[in-house]
C-alpha cells in the first residue's frame, strides 16, 4: 500500500523530472512542521500568465503560516510570487509549449 506522503513524493518526482527548470516562491514563514501539499497546478501551452488560486486549509486551525511553490517549465523556469498567502502569480519566460507544473505546500501556525 502506498501511504499519502509517498504518493505526494513520487507526483513531486515525476512533475520535476517531466519540467525540469524550475523556481521557487514562498511567502511567511515555511519552517512549521506541520504542512500540506496541494494538487498540482497544470501551466497549460500558449498561456504566459497565471493567477494560481491557494484554498483556505480547514486543518489550519491557527491559521497559515506560509505557503512555498515550486514552479516548472520545461525549456525556462518560470517566475513567481505571492501577493497573499492566498494567490500565487506566475509568468512563463519561455515558449510555452508545453504543459508547466505548479507545486504548492501551505504551513500552518
């Protein structure tokens, strides 16, 4: 059986080995030891720019902390940053076509 944090690791694998330039954004504080990975985000072809929407976590009971994204693209790593802990805007550099990948964790306080 493959538990939760395993099946989150390999998805993490596969999206960075298939988008291999990536950058990272994060915003508050991302040492807490309580955290969660959401779904990946999908940057689709012919599209440079995103707003990537960051849900509200109910298992936050204290609130959040921070939230950290790892954003890939294939052929240049796009930029990113968070205006808030709950939007996340992205702007693609490269040709744009392919699928790109947005990986978000959100810390609890």
């Amino acid at each position: 059986m493959i538990s939760y944090v395993g099946l989150v690791v390999l998805v993490c694998a596969v999206a960075i080995n298939a988008d291999p330039h990536c950058n990272i954004a994060t915003k508050g504080d991302i040492i807490g030891s309580v955290f969660y990975n959401l779904d990946p985000a999908y940057l689709q072809p012919g599209i440079r720019d995103y707003k990537v929407d960051i849900p509200h976590i109910p298992q936050c009971i204290n609130g959040e902390a921070g939230v950290k994204a790892i954003i890939c693209d294939e052929d240049v790593a796009p930029n990113g940053y968070f205006p808030d802990f709950y939007s996340l805007i992205v702007n693609r550099l490269g040709n744009m076509q392919n699928v790109g990948t947005v990986l978000v964790t959100v810390y609890c306080n």
